[in-house]
C-alpha cells in the first residue's frame, strides 16, 4: 500500500505548484516516497466523504492505512520523522527546522495570503489601492527580517531541511505579485528550492493534472 | 537549569492572555514544567540580543541550554513531544494532534487575527463596515467547520491535546468580537481549557506581570 493525497481537479492556480498539495508531493518527492492521487472538484470537497477526511473541506489531505491527515504542515512534518532527509539528525537542529516550518505557516504565510486574496477579490472596490499598499508594506517587513536572518546562507539553518520546503512554497505564492524580486537573495533561495530534482518532479506531476484537465 | 521564555513587559491585551506567550505557559504548567520569565519592552524585542533567539522580533522565545525556539507552535509541540501529557501515545492519534495544532495556527488563526486587526487599526477607514462584514463571514465559516467537526464531544480527537490548547488559544482571541459566542459549543469548548488548572494557573502568571506593570 502507498498513500494517497488529494489534489485539485482543477486548480485554480493553472498548474503552477501553488497549491498546498504541492509541499506534500514534493516532501514525497525528497524522501522517495511513491504515492497515489486522488483529484477532487470544488464540489466534491464540500462533501461529506471528504469532509470525513478534512475537517474544513480543503486540499491536501494524506492517507495511508488507518491514518488519515489534512494540513499540509502536519502532512509534511509526519513523512519528515518518519523518513530521512527532511530534518537533521541532532535533536535542537531538529526542533529549529521545525521552528521554521511553524514561522513559514503562522508567520510569513498569512500576511502573503491576505495579499493574495486582496488582489484577486478587492480589485474591484474603493479601498483597493490603499490596501494593497498597507498590505505590501506588511509582507515587506516578514521579508527583509527573513532576509537578515538568512544572512546569504544557502538555507535557513545549515543544511535543507522540511523548514525550507515550507518556506519556499509560501515564498512562490508571491511570484504574481513581483514583491519577491525587490530581495534578490530570498528570490535566489527559492529559486534554489525550485532546482532541486524532488521539486521539479513533483511540480511535473501537478502539472500534468492540470495540463489534462485542460484538454478533457 | 529550568527554560527560560520571553513575554512582552507590557501586553497590549493588558492581562487577558491573548498574547502568545500564554500558549507556552499553558504548554509548561500542563507538563509540569517549571520556568523563568524574561520580559521585553517592543524597544527591545527589535534589538540584535532579542532578534538573535526570534528572528521577526516577537514574543515568545524559548531558551533551555544550547537550544533557543521562537513560534509558539514550535515551543509547544517540541514540550508535547519531550513531555507525557499533551499528545497521545498511538503514533497516528499523535499525528492527528499535531494536525489540529496547524490547523488552529494556519487555518483558524489566521482570519481570526485578519479580523482583529482590522477592528483595531481600519476602524476609521471609509471601508471598515464592510470589510468588517467580509471578514466576519469568513471566521464564521471556519468555526461552522469546527463546530460540526467537534460534534459535541469535549476536544477535537479523544483526550486533550495540544491541538486543543493551541486551539482554545486562538478562539480565545474572538472574545472581544462576539463571534465566539455564536457557537455555544465552541463556547463550551473553549470555557473548558480555560477551566483546566494549568490554564489558570498559567492565565495568572501572566496576569501578575500586567498587574505589576500597571503599578509601577
């Protein structure tokens, strides 16, 4: 038996690995663990067999035997201590890239989101440019702190860890905004989370879901 | 040698427990955890000594010998997996725990401290009334979520965990909103950790340094 992951059926992000699956395909990616997915609509999600499964009707969830899981945070850190290559074997290094995991989720992640969502959902309203501004304003300050931390290290503390797979991913979700750009070494940081091989694969395989759900 | 955590000197929620370092003190007094409380000004919290333990300048830190945590997620859950009492000793119960901490902390927190802020710092913008609304309906939606997933029972899966405490923590911080008290049983829910002893006992701690502060 593999495990199962659920994904987009059609993700709205148009196949560019911004989807919350995509930090569990590629935590399965780095620690070679093969997998099965499951593609749910927007629909189906809402429904009760996978509201069995997640709670709050969302994407990703993991399945494998008797355990059933739902965020993606929880999803990455339970392969990462239960396979090597996600966490260092010395047990502060250990709690720290853990550390990093909750920073990149409750810390930097809900700033970039609110963002996100601003820009798709407000455009339309009075308050939109001012906003966006105060909103820029509030992810630039998570920004340059996790710059001065980073300090032109290649990752956040020694070597890649399941701290910086969350981290990269919440960082990608700022590529439409261009704000990543204006901190040419973060950009570069993702860009060396991009180019390692267990990301390129499993960012083949979500798009390659989207890809034929296109054509369909 | 006993750990060591940051508070803020001067809480902003002057006393009621909102802050984040309540969490790590609930977290202790539920392991039985003695520990010392170092307090920092926000002139302080922005220093290179503090920015060293917590890299975004924020409150709580966690020091015990060579290891220094930040996020309040991180803190707890490296308590829960060194001490008995806050996840389950079944390796999959204690994976659905720790989901229930990522859940409280990247599901639920972040709208809930969305609609927080607004109330506090938009409350004069031409856009606060509905804004207000928007970001109401979409805390509604999450606690209808967790009420029907809670369906009556006393805590999320089975016994008390630290998802439960991270939760109650975060619904906490609607008690000024009103919202919480929609949902009679999240009510219940979050009634019962604030009744548990270590939650008292870690409420009054906290307590004591506003008291203290406000008198001198």
């Amino acid at each position: 038996m593999i495990p199962t992951i659920t994904a987009f059926a059609n993700s709205p992000d148009r196949g560019r690995g911004q989807a919350r699956d995509m930090r569990v395909r590629w935590a399965l990616e780095e620690v070679g663990q093969p997998y099965d997915v499951r593609l749910v609509s927007f629909a189906e999600m809402k429904q009760p067999a996978h509201l069995a499964v997640h709670p709050f009707g969302q994407i990703p969830t993991y399945e494998d035997g008797d355990l059933a899981l739902f965020e993606s945070g929880a999803i990455v850190l339970h392969l990462a201590e239960r396979h090597a290559g996600l966490l260092p074997d010395d047990a502060n290094a250990r709690s720290r890239a853990i550390a990093w995991m909750f920073a990149a989720l409750n810390t930097l992640e809900p700033p970039i989101v609110e963002l996100g969502m601003a820009t798709m959902f407000e455009r339309d309203r009075s308050w939109f440019a001012e906003r966006l501004a105060m909103l820029g304003d509030r992810v630039r300050t998570r920004l340059g702190e996790l710059s001065r931390r980073l300090g032109g290290a290649d990752w956040l503390d020694g070597a890649f860890s399941a701290g910086d797979l969350m981290m990269v991913t919440v960082l990608r979700r700022l590529h439409i905004s261009g704000l990543l750009d204006e901190y040419p070494d973060l950009s570069a940081y993702a860009a060396r989370g991009e180019a390692r091989p267990a990301f390129r694969r499993a960012f083949d395989a979500q798009l390659a879901v989207f890809t034929a759900a296109s054509r369909s």
